[in-house]
C-alpha cells in the first residue's frame, strides 16, 4: 500500500494535466486517502481510455498504479486501513 500512496500524487498530476481547470486531482486524491478503490481504478482507466492524448511514460505509470491497486471485485469498497 505504501507504493500507491507514493505514487498517487505523480498519478493525479498526470490526471490533472489532461483535466485542466477541475478539481479532478482533489477528487483522485482524496478518493486514494479515503480508500475508494473503485472510483481510483475508474478515474484511472478513464485515462487509459485515450491514451493518444498521454504524453512520455505516463502511460506506464498509469498501468503500474493500476496493478499496485487493492483488488475491489466481487465484495464492499475496500478501506484504506483494512487493505495491506
């Protein structure tokens, strides 16, 4: 969990360069810290759905965090202090 932790703020400057003028990397940010795992992975995937518009390696970060994700199939949302 600490590497998802790590890299959050790297992944919602990425989302932040391609949502300019929202609040897209506050929700992203606080949907990590209060464990809204599903919602990250949705944010994230949304990303991945147009990768013409990424730049460099960021979509290789994205993909990384995606696999650093709690698995959140098949049960309730996971918390952040419940999932290691």
């Amino acid at each position: 969990m600490q590497a998802v932790y790590e890299l959050a703020p790297v992944i919602g400057d990425v989302i932040s360069a391609h949502c300019r003028s929202t609040s897209a990397r506050e929700q992203f940010l606080r949907a990590c810290l209060s464990g809204q795992w599903e919602e990250v992975r949705s944010m994230v995937d949304g990303m991945l759905a147009e990768p013409w518009v990424l730049r460099g390696y960021q979509e290789m970060r994205l993909r990384e965090f995606l696999e650093l994700l709690p698995c959140c199939t098949g049960g309730p949302r996971a918390r952040a202090g419940g999932v290691t």
